[in-house]
C-alpha cells in the first residue's frame, strides 16, 4: 500500500508500533527496515511496467537507474544523520516531529488527491 501511495513503510509501522507501546526509537529503527521489505520488491515489479510514453535514457520500465543510483547513495549519506539525530532528541519532540511529517504527507495526499 505505502509504494502504491509514495510512501515508505515507516509512515504505517511506526504509528502501528506505537499503539503497542514500542519506543519510537525502536519503531523508527524497525520501520526503516520495513522499507527494504517493501522496497525491493516494489522496484522488481515496477521494472516491469510497460511504459507508454518517452521515458528519459536508462530507464527500465519505470525504474530510472539514473534516479535509483542517486536515491540508493543519498539515503546511505543521510541515513547516518537521521540515527544520530534521533537519538540525540527526547522521545517526546521526536514523536511530535514525526507527527507533524505525517500530516505533511496527509496534506499532500489530499491535494494531489484534489487537483488531479
């Protein structure tokens, strides 16, 4: 459901962690492998996709590779940043910043929802 809606799986698993009272850093962390889980699979089928359309080079299916090498480094620089960052946070501001990030994507959803 999340790569159907554009997003990672922590946007489902850590809300549902929480409601059985795991930590939220426990729930970020467990999330964050939630998002292999959903994501390797997701790529494998979106790889087959027949594309209708021009599609930029390198691009297999609806899988740009271009796109997916620049994805695949930035989250291995920047997921280093968000461990430390969590964990240098109280629970409660991290909870509250993670709340604000999903009405954001709630927001978004809807207006795209809306405006077609």
């Amino acid at each position: 459901m999340s790569v159907l809606m554009g997003i990672g799986g922590g946007s489902f698993g850590v809300p549902l962690m929480s409601l059985f009272n795991t930590t939220i850093l426990r729930a970020v962390a467990t999330a964050a492998g939630f998002g292999v889980v959903i994501a390797v699979p997701a790529v494998i089928g979106f790889l087959f996709v027949d594309m209708k359309m021009d599609v930029p080079p390198l691009t297999i299916g609806a899988v740009n590779l271009i796109a997916f090498g620049i994805i695949i480094a930035m989250t291995l620089v920047t997921a280093p940043w968000g461990v430390k960052l969590a964990h240098s946070m109280d629970a409660k501001p991290l909870k509250r910043a993670f709340g604000v990030f999903l009405v954001l994507v709630a927001v978004n959803m809807l207006r795209k929802a809306l405006m077609g």
